[in-house]
C-alpha cells in the first residue's frame, strides 16, 4: 500500500478470457491529505460537528506563566510559550506527575512553575476534527469490458447482451408487425410518447419482426413494444422480454406508468401485461 494509505484493498472479477483482474482500488487516506494541507498552509480545515445536544465537560487546560518564562528563557521565551499552548495538557499534567518536570521539544525543560494546570467544566457544542478520506479508483474501460462478457450469452444460436436493465443503453424497441395498414404510423405514436415520458427507445420497422428482435437482442434492449392489427382494435400492445422471449399484452396508456415502475426493479416481467396468446 502507498505511504499515505491505512489500508488498501482492490476489487477483482474473474473473466473467462483473463483470469481475476483488478477493476478498482480503494485506499484509506485518513486524514493525511488536510493535515499535511495545514501543516505547510497554516490553515485550519478541520470541520465542526455540531452535537444535538450541548454536553459539559472536564478540560484540562495549561496556562503558560510568562513571568517566570519570560527571564529564564529570554529569547525563545514566546516560541516556548506557543508550544506550551500547542501541546496536550495531559501530557505535561502526566509528565509532572511522573519526573515533575516535563521535556517540550526534548530540550525546554518545563517546571510546574512555568505553567498553571487548571481543569475547567466547560460546555462544548459540538467538536472539531480533520475528515478522512477514502479514495477509490476505478478502471472505466475494464469495466466495461467485464460488463459486455458478463452480459453476453448465445440463445438458439442467436447472440443476446443481456445487460441488467437499469444500465441498458436503450430501454424499448418499439416496432409495428407489418409496413403496413396504419400500424407504422400507430407505432411511431406509441414511440413518442415513450421518448416524451424520458424513456431511451429506439423506433425499427426494417426487416421481419423476428430480425427486428434479433437485432434489439444482440444490442441488448430488455423490452420490445410491438404494435400489430389488435392494437387498432382495442389500443393494446405486445411487449417482449429480451431474455426470455416471452410476450404480454397491455393498454397503451399504462405504459408509461408500467415501464417506468419496470425500470426501477418494482415489478417484474409478468407484471406488465396479461400473457400474450399467439
């Protein structure tokens, strides 16, 4: 791990192709980062943490006695009084208790008669603290290429991305049975509403309907919305799940709501319609 990390772990999958490799690291930084900012700056980046409610406390605190600093150490007299000040007061309280004197620096040798050790009930808000940070770092084009091996398998001979659904890059095919009879134009309206309502779709009516869904599997669309001769009977559609190729039937105007619940992992594939009699 590196100098400035308290811990380091990194995530690996396993590819058929490459064995385990490493997609992320995440590194534990504590607060190295703003202590070491403040230390050469001279600004103070703690944060303040507010408590819910004010509690009181016992505080030690030393007050550095300038009359008897002053003469005995003349010219270093004020830095020894920022140190002093700088310094945890259980520290020299402890020192005095155990030598009676307390080394600051490893050199200032401090009386109990160079500082006054008072302990004060004092009522704190909240604390100050330096954050600490955790930093990951991901490999966007590993990434990628683990989901597109992950997702991809053979059906019957025909290729599928079957991503999750949630990072498929597009949501519906819309497509209409035929050229035909009005059903591309009923097509193109159902499309635009679902681009209306902020869903990806993607409008095809190349080919036969069966090369139409090849085509959407292969790109790894999870639904297909086809419009056919019953949806200008009664304004219902067919909708088709990319992975298990089963269909079923819904109104138009429940569409928006349906996919969009779909699409949030709500409500599974059967939910969204009656199933579908061929």
């Amino acid at each position: 791990r590196a100098h400035y990390s308290a811990q380091g772990y990194d995530q690996e999958v396993f590819l058929e192709r490459w064995g385990w490799v490493e997609v992320s690291g995440h590194n534990y930084r504590t607060d190295y980062d703003l202590r070491r900012h403040m230390e050469h700056s001279g600004s103070d980046m703690r944060v303040f943490k507010q408590y819910e409610k004010p509690i009181k406390k016992e505080k030690t605190v030393v007050k550095p006695v300038t009359a008897e600093i002053g003469p005995e150490f003349k010219t270093e007299a004020q830095k020894i009084i920022k140190l002093l000040e700088e310094t945890k007061p259980e520290e020299i309280e402890g020192s005095f208790k155990e030598k009676g004197y307390y080394m600051l620096e490893g050199k200032y040798k401090i009386l109990p008669k160079h500082v006054e050790i008072v302990h004060e009930i004092v009522k704190e808000k909240g604390r100050r603290f330096i954050p600490h940070v955790v930093e990951p770092s991901f490999g966007l084009d590993r990434l990628v290429y683990v989901t597109l091996e992950y997702a991809y398998i053979t059906k019957n001979g025909r290729t599928v991305l079957s991503f999750p659904k949630d990072i498929a890059p597009i949501q519906v095919g819309v497509y209409p049975l035929v050229s035909k009879d009005g059903l591309p134009e009923k097509a193109k309206e159902v499309y635009q509403m679902l681009i209306d309502e902020g869903f990806t779709a993607e409008y095809d009516e190349s080919g036969s309907i069966g090369r139409r869904y090849a085509r959407a599997d292969e790109v790894g669309t999870p639904l297909g919305i086809t419009i056919d001769y019953q949806t200008l009977e009664d304004n219902t559609v067919t909708i088709r799940d990319r992975d298990s190729w089963k269909q079923v039937r819904t109104k138009i105007e429940e569409l928006p709501e349906l996919l969009s619940k779909y699409f949030r992992c709500k409500i599974g594939f059967e939910d969204l319609g009656q199933p579908f009699k061929e």
